[in-house]
C-alpha cells in the first residue's frame, strides 16, 4: 500500500495558529485518515511539528502566544 500525501490549499487567508515554543506559523498536523478520505484529529492532541523550531509542540492561538 503506498502512502498518499494530501495538500489542501486554502487560499490566502490568515493563519490563526502558531508554534507554542517560537511563535512560527510554519506548522503541520498528523492526521487520520479513512479510504474515503475523512479526516480525524487522532487522539485530540494539540501536537504539531514546526518547522521552524524543528520540533514536536503544541499549537495555541497567536493571539495567546503574544500575551505570554
């Protein structure tokens, strides 16, 4: 069974979510995903890959990120 990446694009809207540790927007998700291409958030968790930092960490809201 060979993997299959799905980018969805979205247009040029604002990003609203950000790296907890750098404050970058350059983050990604893992997700599940059936057959038909529905898509679940997995356990719930909020972890993400950034990939400015390079690491595994949360996301928050970049308002929230400016305030701490």
């Amino acid at each position: 069974m060979e993997n299959k990446i799905v980018t969805l694009k979205q247009g040029n809207k604002n990003k609203q979510l950000c790296c907890s540790e750098c404050g970058g927007d350059n983050i990604e998700w893992q997700v599940w995903a059936d057959e038909f291409d529905v898509v679940s958030d997995g356990d719930g968790t909020r972890e993400i890959w950034c990939d400015d930092c390079e690491e595994h960490n949360k996301s928050v809201l970049k308002d929230d990120y400016k305030k701490e």
